[in-house]
C-alpha cells in the first residue's frame, strides 16, 4: 500500500477563506433584503397617508 500524500499546508487558510467569501455573499444578500423591506414599508406608509390625507379634504 501506498501512503496518502499530506494535505498542503495552505488547506485551512483556503478553508477559511472559502467561509470568509461565504459569509460575506450571505452578509450581502441580507443587507439588500432589509433595504428592500424598508422601501417598502416607507412606501405602505407614504401610500396610507396619502389615503388618509384625501380622506379628511373630501369628508363632508
């Protein structure tokens, strides 16, 4: 039988860096998803006040 030659010696600086680089696309795709649910909260609220706004003008 032969041995198994040794893993190089930059295998878990390469496993970190693989997390790292995970981590980060995960990090990036949440930071766009929060945006994404402010602008639409800010514009659910902008659109009831507007609502509300015509509203009271046209109340008789």
């Amino acid at each position: 039988m032969t041995p198994e030659p040794a893993p190089p010696e930059d295998a878990p600086a390469k496993a970190l860096e693989n997390l790292e680089q995970a981590r980060l696309a995960q990090e990036t795709k949440d930071e766009r998803q929060v945006w994404y649910f402010l602008a639409y909260f800010l514009f659910g609220i902008h659109f009831i006040a507007f609502i509300m706004i015509y509203a009271v003008r046209h109340a008789k």
